[in-house]
C-alpha cells in the first residue's frame, strides 16, 4: 500500500510546484530556462533574483538565467517568428528546421521554443501547436526543464560519428511516448563526419510523420548540399546595437541594477549583436562595480566598462583625432601615451579612431547617428563633418585599416601605432587623387592633337588655324642639348644617343631641326627619332637632313674636343711639366676610361 501511494503523491507535488533551479543543477539536468511561471508575457520574474540571497541556491549567469521561454520574448527575430507562426496556423509544418547565425542570437533557444510550440497542449489539455506555449502544462515544463522523454537534444560536437546517429536512426521507429512530437535537437550539427551525414541522409528526407528534427550551427557552409536541401532553412540576424541596449536596461531593471545608458551602449556594441555575449560582459561589469568601493552605490559607469574592456575614453579619441587633422605631432604623441599609460592597447587606440573616422562619414552624408551621447560629441562631429571632405575621410579610414593591420603584426604596437599616425599627419598634405587626374585632364586639353587624330578627323584645321593652339603649347627648350636630356628622360635611350652622336645641328626651330651627320653614317634615323620626339614633348617634329660641311660638331664631338683641349691645357701647365720631368714613365689615366676598361680585361682574363 505504501509504495503504491508514493508514486501518487510524488506526482501531486510534481504538478503542484516545479524544481527548483538548485535542484535541477544538483540532478545534472539541463535546465537552461528561468524559472516558469504560469505568466508567459513577463520574460522573468523579479522573483527570480531573489534565491540568489540563499546559500545553497547557485548563482546563474544573466546569459542563462534570461533565456527566453516563449518567442515573444526572441529579440531580434521577428521575421522568423512570423515564418513559424504562419506555418502553424496552416499545419504546413516541415520535417526538418535548420537555425544557423553567429554566436549568441538564439539558435538553440529558437530550436527549445520550436519544441515547446509543437507539443503544448494548454492548460486544459485540450490545445495544439502554437506559436505561444502556455508554459504551464506538463510538455511545456517538462521541456523548460530539460526533462521530457520525448524531446532528446544531442551535442554534435561530442557525439561526431556514426554509430551516434544509428542510434537515432533506430529510435525514430518508435512513436512518441508522451508528446504530439518526438523531436531530436542536434546543436552544432556541422561536427558531425561524412559518413555520419550520409547515414542521416534518408532518415532526415522522409522521417516518420511523429519525428521533427531541429538543427543549430554557427558554419553553415560546412554542412553537405545535401543536408541543406532537406531542411527548412532560418538564418538568424544579429541583433541591432540599439536593441541590444534596450535589453539590457531591461535585465538591469529586473536584477535592480543602475547602469548609465553609454554604459550599456558600449557593452551592446562590445557584444557584436550577440545576446549571450553582451550578457555576458553586462554580468562582469555588475560584477565590477559591486567591487568598488567610490560611493558610487554599485553604478555601472561608461568609465569602469570602458576600464574593463580596454577602451579609450570618447573623449580622448576626439583630441587626438583632432591633433591630427591640425597637424599636430607632438600633441599626438602626448594624447597617445596618455592613453597608453591609462591602460589602453594600441589596437584598441586603432580601432577607436577608425570608428570616430566613420561616425563622421555617416553624418555627414545624412545618416542617423543614435548612439551619439552628449552634445559635445555631436557638435565635434558635425564639425568635421561640414569642414573635410568625403575624400579625405575615405583617405583617412584607408591609412588607419593599414595602420590597424601594421599594429595587429608589429613586434611593438604601441611603437607602430606612433609611426602609423604619424603617417596620417603628413598624408594630410599630399593631394587627392581625384584632383590630381583633374588637372591632367585640364593639361591634356591644351596639348595639341596627334597627327592621327589630326588625320582622321574630317575637319582639320588649316595649319595656321592651329598656330594659337601651338603657341599655347609649351615651346621645346631652345638649345638642342636639352631636347635630348628630354628626350632621354622619356624613357627613349635609344634616340638620345642617336642624337648626341650623329645629328650636327644646324638649326632648331619651334618643331623644325635641320641637321648635317658625318659620312659614316648612312641609316636612316628620320622615323624613329620623330616618334621619341613626339612620346618626349607631346607634339609633331619635322627633321630635315642636308649636306654641310661646315656644320657645327655633334654633342658627342664637342664634348671630346673638350676633353681633348682640357687635356692639352693640363699637359702645359708648369706643375705638369715639372712632372713629367721627374717622373718620364708617368702616363695621365682617365678614371672613368679606366673603370670602363676594367671590366672587359677581367672578363678577358677569366676567359
């Protein structure tokens, strides 16, 4: 008799009061949720901060002690919420559910409330799938409490092989025990081997119509093509910073903590659209302010997370950005050691600035700039927003991402980050490209046309219609010896030594040489030479070539009659002579006739 009525009465105190959360840690369940209460609306119960004044209640972080218990309470997720809602209200229900998204925004959770909403049956017992679980009938707790029989949740990551996915295999045979649906949550389902995907692979395309699965990964592109077209796909987004801290404030509400709004802004944009992870932070800094001990009275305080995450201070990023556009490298080296000296790394100096560099590009093409806190930051903004222009904004984000890559590789950040801004003050004077292609434009104007264009164009103007052109044009130097410096620094070598060597000039005029060469030389060099005139001055050149004895030299020739008078000079001189009468076997050496002479007799030798 007795141990027929302790199971009765077991059951009564089951359905008359759950678990305790101490209860559940200690029996090594896995109950992820907060506390339930017959009231779905509220997230959480304030009441639910309160066991943590018991000694042997265990404290639970924010990230798990504020899971959400029905979709209403999924932040961030709405369209997806929409999507199952609708599918349920028209029983077209797939087979197979695949959340994926980064870190934090909900996955497992979703894949939890997705088996709460198919197996709640309301409070009378009478209800069906619906997109708001009761959370007060016995599917709805037991799975809450990580408890039902029919609702099994496998860790991929632990249970990789193939011989863990037979045993599901072998277990959707059979119906569900107690609930509508028998449903297997595989979170991290990328782990799993080849072949342990290729094993599921019929079982997922046509499971038995009491079977659902739910899949959770953070790297979809891991999974097989052909897993991916068997399920019904969500991609969770992350969740919008302002949401974030509006969550937060929230949490901070129900735990009876004071935390500054920038406080909280900075832990939402630290968590990067994550839920568990801006929990997460938002715990250690309540933990952090609890431990000091400034009267502050507990306060979360921008200043302590900024401390704690290794942040610079808003302001700060302000002054030095602002002793770089002025041009200032001392003050920018005194602001970086300051903020060096209270603790923060180089890169996370890098990072800072790039974000101010954006904040002021997105007001300044009109966008909407919520997390802006203070006035003063808004008009320092706004400031450089109406005095730089989006050229040089764009310039600047390109040298810090280079500087941010240089500091994140550097044997010294704190050195490279010093040379990196540096850089940004003196790029500050070269010019935008945009103007300079701008200018070569305007030059390009003036120059006159090519003879093919001028060729192919049916309208040419008369050659003394395009004199004011010409004349526009700047004039080739006036002495031949620079033409073919010219000519020389264009790049044509070739035509350069031509010119030096054979061309005896007899007049050069604006686009006209006329020259004599030597009787050796016979080639003919008209051709080429126009062409590296052309390339060397932009503009026509005529040669013409006459017979002139009495030419004057060619550059080659006047420089050895130079040489050869210097000589002749040297050679008179009374300490020359005085030389020469004590030493008669001295001979007079070039150095650079030498130095070209070496080069072959070595080549010789080894030869």
């Amino acid at each position: 008799m007795g141990d027929s009525e302790l199971p009765d009465k077991d059951l009564n105190e089951t359905e008359e009061a759950q678990p305790s959360a101490a209860e559940l840690e200690a029996a090594g369940q896995n109950a992820m949720f907060v506390d339930a209460e017959p009231e779905p609306e509220a997230p959480a119960e304030p009441k639910s901060a309160e066991p943590t004044a018991d000694p042997a209640q265990p404290y639970r972080v924010l990230a798990r002690k504020y899971r959400p218990q029905t979709f209403s309470q999924l932040i961030g997720q709405e369209p997806m919420v929409q999507t199952l809602a609708n599918a349920i209200r028209r029983d077209r229900l797939a087979h197979a559910f695949l959340m994926t998204g980064v870190r934090g925004v909900g996955k497992t959770s979703t894949a939890r409330l997705i088996a709460k909403s198919l197996n709640c049956i309301g409070p009378d017992g009478e209800g069906g799938p619906t997109i708001d679980p009761c959370g007060v009938c016995e599917p709805c707790r037991a799975i809450a409490e990580g408890r039902h029989i029919d609702v099994i949740e496998m860790d991929a990551a632990s249970h990789t092989g193939v011989d863990d996915v037979r045993e599901i295999i072998e277990a959707v045979r059979y119906a569900a025990v107690s609930a509508r649906y028998k449903i297997y949550i595989i979170d991290e389902v990328h782990m799993l081997s080849r072949n342990a995907f290729n094993a599921l692979l019929k079982t997922l395309e046509e499971p038995p119509s009491h079977v659902k699965f739910l899949f959770a990964t953070t790297e979809v592109d891991k999974l097989p093509v052909t897993v991916l077209s068997r399920t019904q796909r969500f991609d969770l987004r992350r969740i919008p910073t302002e949401r974030l801290a509006e969550h937060f404030a929230w949490v901070c509400e129900q735990e009876q903590v004071a935390a500054e709004p920038e406080a909280l802004a900075l832990v939402a944009a630290a968590a990067e659209g994550s839920v568990r992870d801006g929990l997460s932070i938002l715990d250690q800094a309540i933990a952090h302010a609890d431990l000091e001990d400034d009267g502050s009275g507990g306060l979360v305080t921008a200043a302590r997370v900024r401390d704690m995450l290794g942040l610079a201070d808003a302001g700060a990023q302000r002054r030095l950005l602002g002793a770089i556009l002025e041009g200032q490298p001392k003050q920018m080296l005194d602001a970086v050691a300051d903020q060096y000296a209270l603790g923060v790394e180089p890169l996370a100096l890098m990072r800072a600035l790039m974000d101010v560099v954006h904040r002021i590009t997105v007001m300044q093409i009109g966008g909407a700039m919520p997390d802006l806190h203070g006035e003063e930051e808004r008009g320092q903004l706004s400031d450089w927003a109406g005095r730089l222009t989006p050229g040089q904004l764009h310039r600047l984000w390109q040298l810090l991402l280079k500087g941010y890559d240089e500091v994140k590789t550097a044997p010294d950040p704190l050195v490279s980050a010093q040379m990196a801004l540096l850089r940004l003050i003196h790029a500050a004077d070269a010019p935008d490209p945009g103007s300079l292609v701008r200018k070569m434009e305007e030059l390009a104007k003036g120059l006159p046309a090519t003879p093919a264009e001028s060729a192919s164009s049916p309208a040419s103007p008369a050659p003394s219609a395009a004199a004011p052109p010409q004349s526009a044009t700047p004039l080739p130097p006036a002495d031949f010896a620079s033409l073919v410096n010219r000519v020389e620094e264009a790049g044509e070598y070739i035509a350069a030594s031509i010119m030096r060597l054979q061309l005896r000039v007899v007049s050069l005029e604006d686009g006209v040489i006329t020259f004599a060469r030597a009787p050796e030389y016979k080639d003919k060099i008209e051709a080429e030479l126009r062409t590296a005139l052309q390339r060397a001055t932009g503009r026509s050149w005529k040669l013409a070539e006459i017979t002139d004895p009495a030419a004057p030299p060619s550059l080659a020739e006047a420089a050895q009659a130079e040489a050869a008078a210097l000589r002749d000079a040297m050679e008179n001189h009374p300490l020359m002579q005085a030389a020469r009468a004590a030493f008669p076997q001295a001979e007079l050496l070039d150095e650079k006739e030498q130095a070209a002479a070496a080069t072959p007799r070595r080549w010789s030798k080894h030869a």
